[in-house]
C-alpha cells in the first residue's frame, strides 16, 4: 500500500509495509521516485535471499492516514492527500 500526501509544502510518498519514504517538490515525483525504490528494495532483498526485510512493522502514523483515507467522513486536518493505493512492483 502507498499514500502520497503534501505536509510543510512538500510531497512525501509512503509504502506503508516497507517505511520507504520519497519525498519531492511534486506528488508526480515523489510517487515515482517511492516506485522505483521500492522496486529496488525488493530486488535487493530478494537477491540477498533476506526475506525478512519484507516484514516490516508499519509506521503507526502512516497507517492511521491510511485508516482516514478508507474512510470518507474523517478529516486528515493538515494534509492533502494526493493519491494512494496498492502497488506491485514485481509486475511491472
């Protein structure tokens, strides 16, 4: 899962399950630079035969933002929410 989201004027996106956190000066940058590393991330782990990299404890933070972005009637107060979803990146 990711979220990508503006705080203090800058784009920060989140891959909740790998706290991997790319941060731009657009939400387009910051999403496509969080891809690309988690697509590394994951190759490397996988490489070095360490899965146990990929079980990571998710950010309490994050995950509450998650929580509110399912649910339409809470307010995120001083973010903006740009995009967020799920992701693959071994199918690309």
């Amino acid at each position: 899962r990711y979220i990508v989201f503006q705080e203090d004027k800058k784009w920060h996106a989140v891959a909740l399950e790998l706290n991997i956190v790319e941060t731009n000066n657009n939400p387009e940058g910051a999403l496509s630079g969080l891809f690309e590393a988690v697509k590394g991330y994951i190759e490397s782990a996988m490489k070095a035969e360490n899965f146990g990299l990929l079980d990571q404890e998710i950010d309490l933070e994050y995950e509450k933002m998650w929580n509110m972005t399912m649910d339409e009637t809470q307010n995120l107060k001083d973010k903006i929410i740009y995009d967020f979803g799920e992701y693959s990146p071994m199918a690309v």
